[in-house]
C-alpha cells in the first residue's frame, strides 16, 4: 500500500492553503508533517483522511476506510456524556454502528487498549474529568481498537507529560514495526529529529520531502519561515500547472 499525493491544492478566497503538494507515502513510513503556523499542515491531513473535498489534485492509492484520524483535542467536544470505556469503544462504530453491543471479542480489545495506554482503572470515568495527557491516552486507545493500516495524527503530543509522551511513543513505534503508514503533525522537531525517519516540511507549499536528516536543514527551516512571513493577501491567483 503506497498513498500517491498528486498536486494537491486547495485556496480559500483564491489564496492558497496548500498547493501543488507531490508525494508518494510508502507502507511502513513514519513521516512528520512540520512546518510554520497556518502553514497548511491540519488541510494537508484533512483531505488525506477525506474530510476535505473541495481541491483540486488527487490523493490515490488508499481506501477511506483504511484510516483512522485522531484529530487535534480542540476539536472534541468534551463535555459529551461519555466515559473512557464508551470513548474507546466508539473506535468500533464502523463495523457495529451506534446501536449494537460489542461482542466478547471486542469488549476484550477495548480492556487491552485501555490497559495498554496506561488507564487501566479509568473505565468509568468521564472524558470531561480527565487531564489532557489522560484524554491523550485515551484517544490513541480508540485508534488502537480501529486497527487500521493507516494512522493519522494531528499534533498528537501537545500539552502532555513526560510520562505520557514515552508511554505513546512505545504505541507509535509498535504501529511502525507492525509496517503501518504513520502521518503525524507536529512542532516538535527534536522529537522528529529523534523518531521519525521521513519528513516533509511545508510552508503551503512542500520546502522538502524525504529523509528527516535531509530534510530538517536550517536552510530549508529558514525557507520555510521566509515564505510564511512573506505570504500576501493580495497575491495573485496561483494557477494549476500540470504534472
């Protein structure tokens, strides 16, 4: 399985978000998506994982209900009435649907999950009473129970404990090992410089893509913020060109 990026741009009032993004992201690549606030890493993420539709470009090579998402924790509503067994449980929704139970198999999946993240003894508790490292945990529980060949993560890491950090990490290089495509945004380059064999750094459009040590140059950091501090409203429209 390879997904094929294939000049991919999207505008928002004829301005460019992202644009003409080229990549081909191979089985078993752990790649970090970095680069500069509003530098289109999360619209990147949201049309590989299809909720995006509206570019232009194509994302090949993959089949939507080969991925799981963990989105930013912004973006969950945690005041909803659920408890970390319910939340995780949720990670089985696309073969169940909302209204059937889990069966023995799946509720023992669930229980493993919980314990592997480090919240055994946090089954019943609600989400809006856990601290953001717990929430963390239990968000990459859910995507353990999923069980897809593709993960995507969008700043997995942020706001979260030492201890955290190194128990996800472990779920993360066992994803890798088990020969998955990992995805993930973040800011933290040491963390990339330290795990992550491939990189790609965006600033709207892709400064560089490849391996993380040839990537990560202040060359191409300096580019990247350069092209960030200088984006102008007023430009002018960006055209397709074709590839």
């Amino acid at each position: 399985m390879s997904i094929h990026l294939n000049n991919l741009t999207l505008s928002y009032d004829h301005h460019p978000a992202i644009h003409h993004i080229n990549a081909i992201i191979h089985e078993g690549d752990w790649l970090a998506v970095i680069g500069p606030n509003g530098a289109g890493k999360s619209t990147l993420m949201n049309i590989i994982a299809g909720l995006t539709k509206d570019f232009e470009g194509e994302v090949s090579g993959l089949d939507q209900t080969d991925i799981s998402y963990l989105p930013q924790q912004t973006d969950l509503d945690k005041s909803f009435p659920i408890n970390v067994f319910e939340l995780v449980a949720t990670g089985f929704w696309d073969n169940i649907g909302f209204f059937k139970s889990l069966n023995q198999k799946q509720y023992k999946e669930c229980v493993d999950a919980i314990e592997t993240v480090g919240l055994k003894g946090f089954e019943h508790r609600m989400i809006d009473s856990l601290s953001g490292g717990q929430l963390q945990r239990c968000l990459f529980a859910r995507v353990l129970v999923q069980d897809k060949p593709i993960i995507l993560l969008d700043e997995p890491f942020n706001a979260i404990d030492a201890k955290t950090l190194s128990d996800l990490t472990q779920v993360l290089k066992n994803w890798h090992d088990s020969n998955r495509i990992l995805i993930m945004v973040t800011h933290d380059l040491d963390y990339v410089q330290k795990y992550c064999p491939k990189t790609m750094l965006v600033a709207r459009e892709c400064i560089g893509y490849g391996l993380t040590q040839k990537i990560l140059t202040e060359s191409n950091l300096k580019k990247a913020r350069r092209l960030s501090e200088a984006f102008d409203v007023n430009a002018k429209w960006c055209p397709i060109t074709a590839t």
